[in-house]
C-alpha cells in the first residue's frame, strides 16, 4: 500500500523480506517447551529443529545437492506443506514470527487486564488494542472517521491548496506524487536531511502499469474496478470513469520512474541542492507551500533523490484537470485507511490489495493484524518491546551473539588481509571500517517516550492518527538536532536484522536470535551455518556494491583506489550475470543489478562464516554427527534457514520491489561459487549447479 515512509523505511537494507507471515509449529517443535526459546544455562538444553539443529526429515534425497541444493535440504518439507489461506508465505522464518505474535499478543492481553490509570503503559496498549478489536463501533462508524478528509480534499479549489494537500498527506497517511522523506544525510552522518522524490503509485512497480502482459493486463483490469468500488464508498457518481482517470495518472507518473536498479544508486540519488534552488530549477510548483504543509517551513537544504522526474512531475500536476487529483486523493485516502474503516470497506480494500496483489485466499484473523499493528515500531513497540525482552531473551544468548560477532569480524579481516585483487590502501581502509563495525544485540539500551500519544478506547480512527501525528512531529523535529545512533530501527519483537550504512551497525533484534537462526543449544556448524551467514551478510553491506561508498563513519565517500574499484565491479558484473539467468517464475527472471548488494552480502557471509567456523575449531576436527560431517552441517544450515514456500503472486510482486533474490537463488546461486561446498558434497562436472572453478565468483 503507498503509505508514507518514515525515517525507518528506505535506510536500511533488510536481511529477511518479513510480511508478518504466519505458520503453524510442525508437532516436533510443539512438543518442546517454550519452542526457540534455548538457553545455555538449562541443564540437558536440546535444539530446537532436528537433535542438533537441523531438521533432516525435511530433505529430498532423491535430489543430487549438486543440481538443487535448495531442494535437497528442503525438498520433503516443500511438499508436505502448504501455504495457509490467509498467508503469503509459509517456511521456517514464519514459524519464527509465529511465535513472537503470540508472545506479543499475551503481553498485549496481559497490560489489557491490568486497566491501568489513563496514560499509563498498560493503559495506552490494552486500549489501542481493544479499540481493534471493537468491530461493533467500528462497523457503526463506517467511512464517517475518514469524513473530514475527504471533505477537505473535495474543497480544494486551485492549485495553490493541491499543492498544501500534498504536502499534508504525510500527516493524514495518503498519498503525493511527489515524496519527502526523513533520512540521515550520507556527507555527514551527524545530521538529519530531507529527500525529495517521485512518488504517488499504488500499484508496486512502474511495471504494473507499463508492462504489456496477460498477466499485468489482468491486474490492472482488476485495479480498474477495485478504485471504482472504493469511491461508492464516498458516495461519488461515474466512478467508473474515475477510476480510469487515477489510472491514466498513475501510468503517467510510472513512465518517469526510474528502473529498479538506479533507485538503489547511492551516486545517482545522492543530488544536494537548497530550497532556495527548488524554485528555480524545478519551476512552476509552490514548494514553500509544500514543504510548510509537510512541517517544513524552515527547511535550508533537501536532497532531490530523481532530479529528472520532478519537473514533469510538476508539468502533470499543472495540466491534469484538479478533479482527476481530487480524485485520485480521495481513492488513496480511503484505500490506505481502510483497515480502520467498517469491514465492508476493509474486506473490498482486501480483495484487491491481498487477493490480487498478494495471492491471499481469507484475511489474516483481525487479532493478528491488531497484533502487528499494537506492536509496530511507529505503534505502541516501544512499550511492548521492553517487556518482551525481559520475558523471552536471555543474557546468555547476547552473549554467546557478542562473541560470534567478534570471530566473524576477524574472519573478515583475516580475508581482506589475504585478497590478491586489492592494494594494501584499500585494504587499511577496509579494516578501519571492519573495526568500526557496532554490532547491537537483542534490544536498544535507551527507549523511546511515548507519553504523549493519547489512546482512547473507543477511538480507533482517532488512535491512529494521533500516533501518526506524534512519529510526523517526531521525524520534523529531527531536523533540529544531532542524529541519534542509538536509536533502533526495528523492535526487540521483530523477526528481522539489518544494516545501517549511515551509522556502520549491524542490528539482530531479539526475536530474530531464536531456533533456526540461532539456537545456543545447536551444534556449532549450525549457528556459524545460520546466524554466522546473517552476521557476515550483514557486515557485507558494508562492502557491497552501495554500502561500499560510505567509510567507517557511514560517511558516503570513495576510499578505493580506482584499480580496486575496478577490479570488484569486475566481479560484482560477473555475480550480476549469473543472477540474470535465474528464472524465477515463467518469463521472470532475478534482476542481478537490482538484487546485487543482497546477493553480494549473500556470497560475502557464507564464505567468511565458512571461514569464522573454522577459526572457531582452532585446528581439531568436529565430530562426525549422523553420518554428517561439520562442514556438511555448515551448509545444511544455511540452506534450510532460507526455507520459504511463497504465492505466485506475491513472488512476482517480490521480483518487481524487493532487492532480495527468491530464496531458492539465494541457496544454490551462492553455494556454487564456493569452492568447499563443493568438495562437501562431492560436487561433480555435469552437476546441474556445478560451475568451472574460473567461474566461480569469489570476492571477499
């Protein structure tokens, strides 16, 4: 949904597409107490998947690992299992996310019971959530929350008060064809900047709009009747044509959208410039209109993410008629606050948004989405995340991640030292940045104030936008001050990780720290195989194709010699090209630009987790475990970490928006560029996966 993004949204680069996915625990893992929950200072602890943290039940020996390595480690669990009905997804990191929800939610119902005094913690969550859960008011109520905004945008009446509607839509959660966006300013990581750039699409990509298909041709019919059904909501006459109209419109702005690839460009979006510039080389649009309706009145300097799309942004939005804009202000208003409004209005925002786009066959169960949204970073996480740690992560575990962060960060040094493709110049200052690396674990020390948001039990509209309003002012209020490296960017609660380039930090919030990613009472070849990856995936970032352009200090400069930017664009080009090849879905290919800083990052972290476990053996053999050796254990790990079943649809909606290749590329598409996997499983010449060793890409 075209939602605005908050400073959280396009800084960081995400290890786990996580869609709030939900599965069920197979009856091994039910049977298991407290299921991820493995702590070293149990007695006897056991692993969670498998006896020593892999479940090998799930494999198809029938599969060679040579041409399907995917398959192999996962192959019978593919086809014993099928996707829930109300889901997008279905594989282990949903299992994961499952039991964080439901942690979650007991906390939630928990706070609720308790009927704390207004203001209070327990106050502000249980009531938000019940609030939620109040359909009865909320079916009353209908589309009248959303009233007074469509009543002033139905008012606007020249050009004048378009261009403040846009820059009011932040605050309101609509839309605007052209964006601004709270981020850290990449030539000086102490300070906060404002982004500038085309916007205003529903649908996910500009190839929805302009890819000439059955496929596509079938989704924008589907759309068509979709935003006319939204607008009957707000009583509005020939929506039909209407609809047409915001689709026009919306094609136009998809035909200046630059392709996936550049919009990842740290050089091409990186454009400084001066408000006072705006007006005289993007001319014909009132921006101090724009940017004070946004709370920008004092605005200095901006950084203009697209130079070549503004004026034509700007050239459409003086000649269509104002009614087509009021239009299509009207439809995204309704559709981005639909899940507030009656359920005749949530379930018709459904069953385009989840049943077209998504695949989806029946909602996710309304406590789950109250769930998600209670405990959203800009929701109530705050509040709920430091009881979530106190309950479900133990000390024990961050310190055991502490120290696998440490023999990751000398396994990647040991490697930079020993690259026969880069100077000793770039080398110093590939280690300045490798030492500068921040690794936070399990939970921020220090969090946000939330004592402001008001929540009322029977407002849930009204809760909503006041939490909105409260992260807006939190995000221009910024402005005026240093950036806040402490600050975290997900939730304890979240199953995720990432990287952050302005700050130099690798961030693993608790709930991610669990079975199969990390489990303490694992085999050590599995945390290295699962967890290790992540970690050097993560510190990858730092060296891949963007994350490579800024220095130990985040700060985006180039500190390669131009031999040795060379010499890894050679290489990065190579993996690219094999990445290309990857057939996703019938006539759908990977894009290897647009996913080469994951795919680097992918490659990066097996390898110097590879080369981490081995440090950690300190010379002695491990054990040989179900007829498994350790390094076969390694990589059996990383593969069923990656094990995911996705929808058609949402797998196509991935190729087209998400920097990440499909799972199944991220197995097999890395491990045949690594020499040890090979002789691991005895790889041979006319293995379908197999690759001759001078085309094997090896670049950290």
């Amino acid at each position: 949904m075209p939602m605005r993004n908050y400073l959280l949204a396009p800084l960081f680069l995400m290890l786990v597409a996580c869609d709030n996915s939900e599965t069920s625990l197979s009856r091994a893992e039910q049977s298991k107490p407290d299921a991820g929950a493995a702590d070293t200072t149990k007695e006897n602890a056991q692993a969670v998947f498998g006896n020593w943290g892999v479940d090998l039940t799930a494999r198809d020996e029938s599969v060679k690992p040579g041409d399907d390595f995917f398959r192999y480690v996962n192959g019978a669990w593919l086809d014993s299992n099928e996707i829930p009905p109300e889901r997008t997804s279905y594989g282990v990191s949903l299992i994961v996310h499952e039991r964080a929800q439901q942690r979650v939610r007991d906390i939630i119902e928990e706070l609720g019971e308790k009927s704390g005094a207004k203001g209070t913690p327990e106050q502000k969550v249980g009531d938000y959530y019940a609030s939620w859960m109040d359909t009865q008011t909320v079916n009353k109520l209908g589309i009248k929350p959303l009233q007074a905004d469509l009543d002033r945008i139905a008012g606007i009446e020249n050009t004048a008060a378009l261009t403040a509607e846009f820059g009011k839509q932040y605050y309101v959660g609509g839309i605007s064809p052209i964006t601004t966006s709270l981020g850290v300013d990449p030539s000086n990581p102490d300070k906060y900047n404002i982004n500038i750039g085309l916007s205003g699409m529903g649908l996910p990509d500009r190839d929805y709009y302009l890819e000439d298909s059955e496929r596509f041709d079938k989704i924008r019919g589907a759309y068509l009747t979709h935003i006319a059904e939204m607008l009957d909501f707000a009583g509005m006459d020939g929506t039909s044509r209407k609809a047409e109209s915001i689709l026009e419109l919306e094609t136009s702005i998809a035909r200046y959208q630059w392709i996936r690839s550049d919009r990842r460009d740290r050089d091409k979006t990186y454009n400084p410039t001066t408000v006072k510039n705006l007006d005289s080389d993007y001319a014909g649009f009132d921006w101090k209109i724009f940017l004070t309706s946004a709370g920008h009145d004092d605005l200095a300097e901006v950084n203009v993410s697209h130079p070549d799309t503004i004026s034509p942004l700007i050239e459409l939005i003086n000649t269509l008629p104002l009614l087509t804009w009021k239009t299509y202000l009207t439809y995204h208003m309704i559709s981005n606050h639909a899940s507030l409004l009656s359920e005749e209005i949530d379930t018709a925002n459904f069953n385009f948004w989840e049943k077209e786009i998504n695949g989806l066959e029946k909602p996710l169960q309304r406590w789950k989405r109250g769930v998600g949204r209670v405990g959203a970073k800009t929701g109530l996480g705050e509040a709920l995340g430091q009881i979530y740690v106190e309950r479900h992560f133990h000390e024990s575990s961050k310190k055991q991640m502490q120290a696998l962060v440490e023999n990751m960060r000398k396994a990647y040094g040991e490697r930079i030292d020993a690259l026969t493709w880069m100077s000793d110049a770039t080398k110093k200052e590939a280690r300045v940045k490798l030492a500068a690396f921040r690794a936070k674990i399990g939970y921020p020390d220090q969090w946000l104030d939330l004592d402001a948001i008001v929540i009322e039990k029977d407002d849930l509209f009204g809760n909503a936008l006041r939490i909105r309003t409260f992260f807006e002012d939190y995000d221009v209020a910024r402005l005026k001050r240093p950036t806040d490296r402490e600050e975290w960017f997900m939730m304890p609660q979240t199953v995720n990780a990432y990287y952050f380039s302005a700050f130099n930090e690798i961030v693993f919030p608790a709930a991610y720290l669990t079975a199969p990613y990390f489990d303490p009472a694992a085999d050590p070849a599995v945390n290295y195989g699962a967890i290790g990856t992540t970690i050097g995936h993560e510190m990858g970032h730092g060296f891949d194709d963007q994350g490579s352009k800024s220095d130990a200090r985040g700060v985006k400069r180039n500190w390669w010699t131009d031999e040795d930017r060379n010499a890894f664009e050679t290489r990065t080009t190579r993996l690219g090209e094999q990445f290309d090849k990857y057939e996703a879905l019938p006539g759908h290919f990977v894009d290897g630009k647009f996913t080469m800083g994951e795919n680097i990052g992918d490659l990066g972290g097996l390898v110097v987790a590879y080369h981490a476990y081995q440090l950690s053996l300190n010379g002695s053999v491990p054990p040989v475990i179900d007829g498994l050796t350790g390094v076969q254990r390694f990589f059996l790990a990383n593969a069923q970490k990656r094990r995911t079943k996705l929808r058609e649809e949402v797998s196509l909606r991935y190729l087209k928006s998400d920097p990440h290749s499909p799972n199944k590329f991220r197995v097999n598409g890395v491990v045949r560029n690594v020499d040890e996997w090979y002789s691991a499983f005895n790889i041979q010449q006319g293995d379908a996966l197999y690759l001759p060793p001078e085309e094997r890409v090896s670049i950290w």
